[in-house]
C-alpha cells in the first residue's frame, strides 16, 4: 500500500470551531435564494486578498462573522488591476480602465504576472487594450509613464506596490481603523520564484501575509464553511474540480477532497483563455452590426472606438449571465455616430461556442492528468465572473455524469477572497493572538511539509462483503472506507451491524483496491441480435410492399431511433488482501454491531481494530 506524495504547494485547511457562512452582496448580478447564516461571534482580524491578474477584490469578516466581499469608494466589489497616471491625478480601479479610452499609454494592466519574472522572459508579451507596453527596467519588467510632466519608470514590483496599498486603503476606509494582517491567495500555476515577489510586493505596502493560499484551496474552503439552503449532499470524500475563468486565463485544477483536507491532483491552466475572448466575439458582431446601419467600418486601428465598444461588450456580457438578451449602447462610436444594438444569449453562444469548447476541454485535461475518469468527479466549482454563463455550466454537464453537482451558489467573482477570509478566520479561532506561541505556531502550520504537503493513500482501502460467494476476486463486493489520495495520518471509524442471531464470530476483510469504469451494453447481445433479425424481416416486408404498391406513408418514415449509449459507471474492485481479523460477538444482543478502526500513519502503514459494541467485548487488532 505505497502513499503517494502531494504535489508541492498543497493547502491542508484548518477548521474553525464552527462554520461562518458567507454573504452574497447586494445587488449581485445573478440572484439566488438567500442562504441560512451561521455566524461566529469574532472580531474582525485579517483581511483575505484576492490580488488578480486583471480584477482583484477584498474580503473580511464583519462583525457578525460573516465574509463580505467589501466595496470600494465607487461602489464595486470586484476591483479592476488597473492604474493610470494623467498629471498629477492618479487612478485606481474601474476609473482607471476608462483612461484607455484617451490615455492609454500612461494606463497600466496585467501587471501581476510579471512578477518574479526577468524582462527577457516576458519582452514578447503584448499588454492588452494598447496599454502601456512593457520596457526593460534593469532586467526586470515595467513600464514607461508621464507622472506630473515627467518620463517615469515603474517596475512589475512598484505597481503591485502601489495597487496593493490602494486595497489596504479600501479596507481600512471600510473598517475604519488600520488593518494590515491578510491571507493571500496565488494562482497554482506560480512559480516559487513568482510567490516570493508577491510576498515581497505585499510587504513593502504594509500587507502582513500571515499565510499564501492556493486560489483553489480558497474557492473550497468558502464553500466547506458555508451553509446553503437545498444545496445537493455531497459525499465527505469526493473528487472536486475548481474551475476558474479570469479575464485572461483559465485554470482548472482537480481536488480531492477528504473529510475537510484538500489535496491537489492535477490543474491545467491556458493564459491566452478567458472572458477578454468573449468579449472580443461580441465586439466583432457588433462592429459588423454599426456598419451595417451606419456603412461606417470601425476600424482596429481606431483605438478610442475600439476601447468604447469593449467597456459597453463587457456590460452587455455581464447582463448575458442574467438574461437572455441584453443591450449595447455607445455614444459617437466612429464618425460622431451613436450605436444601439441588442443581442440575445443563444446568437452570443453560438458566438463562442468555439470558446466553450477550449474551456471544456481544458477541464478534460485536468482531469485526465489526474488519471481520473469524469464519472469520478462529484463536483465542479466555478470561480470568475465569466463562469457565471449559463451555457459553460451546461456544456460541462455535458461532460460529466449527470450525478455531478456544479456549485456557483457563492458568487463566482467573490468566491476566492471570501474564502481566503474565512481562513484568516480559521488562523484566528485556532490560534489566539493573545496566546504568545500563536505566530510560532502558525508558521509551522503553513511552512510544515508534513502538514502542507503530506503523503497520501496511493490506492483505496476498503472491505470485502461475503468473499465465499464470489467466483473470482474479481466478483468480490469492495466497499470503500479510506479513499485513494486522502492525506495522511488518516483515521476511519465505522459501526457494522451483525446479520445474524447466531453468530459467534465475524469476520473482517480488509483489502486495497482499484478504480476503473464498468462499461454496460444497454441490452444483451441476444437482444441485439433478435433486433438485426426483426430488423431484417421488416426490410424484407417493406421491400415488398413498395413492390406491390400497398405500402403506408408512415412504412417510410426517415424517424430512426437513437442507438442507446453504453453505461458507464465508476466502479472500485478489490485487488490485495491486507489484513484479516476475526472478531468473537454474542448476537443475541439487541442491535449487535461491531465498531471497526483503521488508522494509516503518515508513513503508509497502518493498524486495524475491531470490538463489539458492548461492556467488556474483546478487541482484537492487527498491523498492515
């Protein structure tokens, strides 16, 4: 029974005393029936940051105990990575992104990527929307701008200085009173090299990261400490895809979640994919659609129009994830000409279909890199704004078994930093920053590979129900107790029920197993077999009475039925006995059960017990 290794960067979260639900802001763009809150009576502590590529946002706990996504001054949630420089003013946020329309050159995006990367690694990267354009800053990545009147360099590292001050700012205005202690979330795709200049970034703008988080791990993390009303049960061990949709990228990372662990098997991520794409698919309609009323041609080279028709696309976009048809409205497009249009969500889908099938089948590498079948994912996350579309959720149930939940409850665009809250929240109620080990403490919880980065169970444990029965050990009954990929130590308790009133013993048989998918034909082969003859005969029939000219109109019918898919169903059967105990019960007790106890340490081996539940029962053990 070999364990096998996280992956490095994995996130074993800690449990909070008690669940904080979160809240959905008001005013959200997709409506959803209000969730039952369980609040925790704690005092705000730590922010949870949520530092984007191209929209960032910041959470906390409010002082009903519940994550709030906050807003900033304009009112907006989510935050766009952007900054702007026109004199002497400055601009942050969504004010920023509207200086592209006039400003461009001294307006910064996609900034945070650049970070602990030297300037020949990225010199060929071309920034979006005709933003400032990416210059050699003594080897490292910046950019070139007029502040005050004068030629200014800043580096990847002092914009993400500026704009991280900018968001402690926002968070202090809210509050109130200076905060500065913040868990931060990083894609999972970063380098180490890319992790530590954002670490430094955060520092020099007075951000204390108490603990960096897998952007994932956080997703998963608000949903485990959120309650929502007539949400599917899902199973405690299950495998979870998160998927995330950014602006400009889309990451899909597989996870197996056990009792509450999260541990990463795979992700798949493409930084050319993302809503900026859905966007574009819009602009291009429509431009065609201005000029087919105005027979005025927006040319690409015309970058204010350009830049007014992508800030009314993504309005229009964003309405499309609520509606089934929204509008498009800019004033003087080209010419001095106004532009209204309307689109509908079924002519934007066939837009992007060619978009929703890049981003499924992302999703299908993250998966098959994990070496899982579809049929072993139970759920699917979503996280962006984009994932907010109602047809990417329905092409990806497309994918999956009809089993598979896809979880969007949480507002998708808010999702991460809430979560990163609720484990600042989580730091908090576990460690006291009034008991003088907690920062020792809590740095060995996040930096300890032992608890970062455990070996996991490489194959299922489980028990072998009436092995006597079987012909073969391939026809022997496993069900599942420790599942494959759970972090180890791992500890198993389950109470067996005694099936008959006259047994003295019971036998226990533990064994490791193996997944696979169990492929079923719709029907037997004799039936398939009768269905070619009764096909034949009635070929036979209909010949004859076209022959005879006594055939019906519906005897030539071009119906034909749809041929029944095979069943696919996702299967665990034994491969390995481990370990055998034989367990002495008395019956004749009301409810007789036997508890059994499986213990796996974190080097792969493990103990198994087994008692009856009653006063002075035997216990008999054994190591495998």
């Amino acid at each position: 029974m070999p364990p096998k290794r996280n992956q490095k960067g994995s996130k074993q979260s800690s449990k909070a005393p008690s669940k904080a639900a979160s809240k959905a802001p008001s005013g959200a763009s997709t409506p959803r029936a209000v969730e039952p809150q369980t609040p925790v009576k704690l005092a705000p502590g730590l922010l949870g940051l949520n530092f984007g590529q191209s929209f960032s946002s910041v959470a906390i706990i409010d002082k009903e105990g519940l994550a709030d996504c906050i807003a900033n001054d304009d009112g907006e949630r989510q935050i766009a990575t952007a900054l702007s420089f026109s004199g002497s003013e400055k601009y942050s946020g969504v004010p920023a992104r509207v200086q592209l329309v006039r400003n461009a050159q001294n307006t910064i995006l996609a900034f945070r990527n650049l970070l602990g990367k030297t300037y020949a690694e990225v010199k060929d990267v071309k920034q979006p929307c005709n933003s400032a354009p990416i210059v050699d800053a003594n080897g490292q990545p910046g950019f070139t701008v007029e502040i005050d009147g004068q030629p200014t360099t800043l580096t990847a590292h002092d914009c993400a200085v500026r704009f991280l001050r900018v968001l402690l700012s926002y968070a202090t205005d809210f509050l109130g009173r200076p905060i500065t202690d913040a868990v931060l979330t990083v894609p999972s795709d970063f380098s180490d090299a890319q992790v530590q200049a954002l670490l430094a970034a955060a520092q020099e703008a007075g951000v204390k990261v108490v603990q960096t988080i897998p952007e994932a791990a956080a997703a998963l993390t608000a949903y485990a400490a959120t309650e929502i009303s007539d949400a599917p049960k899902l199973p405690i061990d299950r495998n979870t895809v998160v998927l995330d949709v950014g602006a400009t990228s889309t990451i899909a990372t597989v996870v197996a979640v056990r009792d509450g662990l999260f541990h990463p098997l795979a992700s798949a991520s493409d930084r050319a994919l993302g809503g900026d794409l859905f966007d574009e698919k819009l602009m291009d309609w429509f431009g065609k659609e201005f000029t087919k009323k105005t027979k005025v041609t927006v040319e690409p080279s015309n970058h204010r129009a350009q830049m007014k028709l992508r800030l009314a696309v993504e309005v229009t976009k964003k309405s499309l994830s609520a509606s089934t048809s929204a509008p498009c409205s800019v004033e003087s497009l080209a010419d001095g000409l106004d532009f209204h249009g309307t689109v509908n969500r079924m002519r934007f889908d066939l837009l992007a279909s060619s978009i929703y099938a890049r981003i499924v089948a992302k999703v299908r590498d993250a998966v098959e890199q994990a070496q899982l079948d579809p049929l072993d994912i139970s759920e699917i996350v979503l996280v962006g704004g984009t994932t907010k579309l109602p047809s990417l959720a329905n092409k990806l149930l497309d994918v999956f078994a009809e089993s598979t939940v896809v979880s969007s409850q949480i507002e998708p665009d808010e999702v991460v930093s809430k979560g990163a809250a609720l484990q600042a929240q989580s730091l908090v109620a576990t460690f006291p920053p009034d008991e003088p080990t907690s920062a020792e403490l809590v740095k060995q919880s996040t930096t300890d590979a032992t608890v970062v980065a455990p070996l996991s169970l490489a194959r299922p444990l489980g028990f072998v129900l009436e092995p006597e029965l079987a012909a073969s050990p391939a026809d022997l009954a496993f069900v599942t107790l420790v599942a494959a990929h759970t972090p180890l130590p791992a500890r198993r308790i389950v109470d067996v029920p005694v099936e008959s009133d006259a047994a003295a013993e019971v036998v226990v048989a533990l064994w490791e197993g193996e997944g696979y998918v169990k492929v079923t034909p719709p029907q037997s082969k004799l039936d398939q077999a009768k269905g070619a003859l009764a096909g034949a005969a009635a070929s036979v029939v209909d010949a004859v009475k076209k022959a005879t000219g006594t055939a019906d109109e519906d005897d030539f019918s071009d119906d034909e039925e749809e041929e029944e898919e095979d069943i696919r169903t996702a299967e665990v059967r034994a491969t390995k006995a481990v370990a055998d105990l034989v367990v002495p019960v008395d019956a004749s007790k009301k409810d007789a059960r036997v508890r059994i106890t499986v213990v796996v340490d974190a080097q792969g081996k493990g103990h198994i017990e087994a008692h009856q539940l009653v006063d002075g029962a035997k216990s008999v053990e054994k190591d495998f």
